[in-house]
C-alpha cells in the first residue's frame, strides 16, 4: 500500500509518497512521475519527511532522514547512491560522478550524459540531492525541478559558485 500527502515548500508543492516504511518519492507537483496508486494520507514516514524537509527549508542542514525504496536500475541506484554522499552545501559535477563509476566498475571511462541521464530519474529530490550535481567548472545546469529552485537550493544551502 501507498500513501500519500502534500508539503507546501517557499518553492513550490511537494508530493511526497511512501509505503508502510520507507519513503518512496519526493518530487515538485509541476513534475509527473508515474507511481503506485495511492490512499491520500499521512502515516509516520510521511510525517518523518515532514519534519526533515521544516528542517530543510528552515536553513538547518538535515539531520537523519527518512528510511528510502529505491526504484530504479542498478546503475541509476549506483549514481544515487553517489548523490547521497555530496555533503550538504557542497556540488559535485556530472564528471566527477562518471569518474567515480569508471573506478568502481573498473572501466576506462564513463559518460557525463550517461550520468545526467540516471540523475534525471531521480524520484527522491532533496533528500537523495539531484540539486547538488552541476556541470563543467561548477556551471548551473539541468534540474528536473527548474533551474530557477535548483539556483534557489543552492542558496538555501549556502553554496558559493566558485567562478572558474
């Protein structure tokens, strides 16, 4: 069973869905993603959530977050796992992303795009932290969300764009 509920962000309505005990989506209401059909109610991971993401929008680097399903392939699990690990404030870019699965898949190279393409599915936004990963020299760039939130994240964050 899957339930679910809305969080009224300073950027915009948040859906957040979750099942029994684990959060299973978090995304921007002006973005669709298919989900499970679900009852319209709040249980304690929803409420987890909430809480995380009051914190979150207060300013405060988030504590421990709500118990996630990752649904998607194994690579795209891969690059998400790598986006949990960017700390809060802080960027990594697409490269750097590809670097670190050529060295674990033990390759000579692995595309940007490829990359790009497995953070776009992301389903989780915020908490698995799509807004952190930017392009080349820091460059501002892709954010199913919208550019203008993934700036607006960013500052909530503090991070300082490092001119290049």
């Amino acid at each position: 069973m899957f339930y679910s509920t809305s969080y009224q962000s300073p950027l915009g309505k948040i859906i957040l869905v979750a099942n029994e005990t684990k959060l299973t989506g978090l995304w921007f209401a002006d973005r669709t993603y298919k989900t499970e059909t679900c009852i319209k109610q709040e249980n304690s991971v929803l409420k987890e959530t909430r809480a995380w993401l009051d914190g979150y929008f207060d300013g405060k680097e988030p504590g421990s977050q709500p118990k996630l399903e990752l649904v998607g392939t194994e690579f795209q699990k891969e690059v998400w796992q790598i986006l949990e690990t960017i700390p809060y404030g802080e960027t990594m870019t697409y490269g750097e992303i590809a670097k670190i699965i050529a060295k674990e898949r033990k390759i000579a190279k692995m595309s940007a795009q490829a990359i790009g393409g497995a953070v776009g599915k992301n389903k989780i936004s915020l908490i698995i932290p799509c807004h952190r990963v930017v392009g080349t020299n820091g460059k501002i760039v892709g954010y199913a969300g919208g550019i203008e939130r993934k700036i607006e994240l960013l500052k909530l964050e503090r991070y300082e764009q490092n001119p290049h």
